[in-house]
C-alpha cells in the first residue's frame, strides 16, 4: 500500500478515537420529530387563477397501459374524453370548470388562437372505458343542458 493509504488509515483512526473519548458537556437537548401529515396532492395551476388540479389516479394506469404496449405491433387502446362546450370568455369557462369540479368530474380546460380570439374548450375525461364516458355525457347533458360530444383524447 501506499503512504496515502497508510496517513488516511491512521486519519481516520485518531478521528474515531479522539470522537470516542471526548465527552459532550453541551447543554444542548435532542429532541424527537413530531409526526407531520402528508400534504394533500395539490397542484396550482397558474397566478391568478381560481381552482386547483388534482392529480388523477387513472393517471397511473395509463402509464402502465403504454408500458405494456411497449414493443408491440397491435394498436394502443385509446383514451376518451367529453368536449362539454367551447367559450370565448375565460371567465365563464372557470366558471363551469369548477362547477364540474364541485360535482366530481375529472374536467379541464384547453384554448388556442382562432382569427386573433381566444377559444376555450371544457372537457371532461380522459377515460379509457367509452361506455362510462357514455354514462359522464348523458349526466352532465341532463344536469347543465349542454350537448356534449365524445372525442378521442389527445395531450
């Protein structure tokens, strides 16, 4: 071995003698850690707005959906969504955003730029059972008398 070698090995060795044989007269206390809730899986969106995103469990599953088709030739299943209505106010799509939010609906809110005008789009989803969002558009037509259409998911 080298000298190095040797000057860490005895280094280290008067370090832990030396930290053996003195003795802490600090008063200082040690105190356990209380035990702190989880914080609740909460994301804001932007400054300014009004409402909050939580994350969705099927979010997980879709991950593990694209994980297995990893490698395959046969088509991904396709996730499905509801357009719930189309706004040019932004005011009135928070609006029914979180009224579908309040209900228990997994909604959210998509815009772009038409002719120099801002159009926001509400949609309810993704889901990857077509028949369930079959079920969502029945219920949010009879409970808002709005005429939503299912569409294919797309990010």
């Amino acid at each position: 071995m080298s000298k190095l070698t040797y000057i860490c090995i005895i280094f280290i060795s008067v370090f832990f003698s030396v930290s053996y044989l003195m003795n802490d007269n600090s008063d200082f206390v040690s105190e356990e850690m209380p035990e702190m809730p989880l914080p609740l899986i909460e994301k804001k969106v932007k400054k300014g707005l009004n409402f909050n995103l939580y994350e969705d469990p099927e979010i997980e599953e879709m991950k593990a959906l694209l994980e297995d088709h990893k490698g395959s030739s046969e088509p991904l299943v396709r996730a499905w969504s509801l357009l719930v209505d189309t706004y040019t106010s932004s005011d009135k799509v928070k609006e029914d955003f979180n009224l579908l939010k309040d209900e228990g609906f997994k909604a959210y809110i998509r815009h772009k730029k038409v002719n120099d005008k801002i159009i926001y789009t509400l949609h309810v989803g993704p889901n990857l059972d077509k028949k369930k969002m079959k079920t969502t558009k029945d219920t949010i037509a009879s409970l808002h008398n709005k005429s939503p259409e299912i569409q294919l998911y797309q990010e």
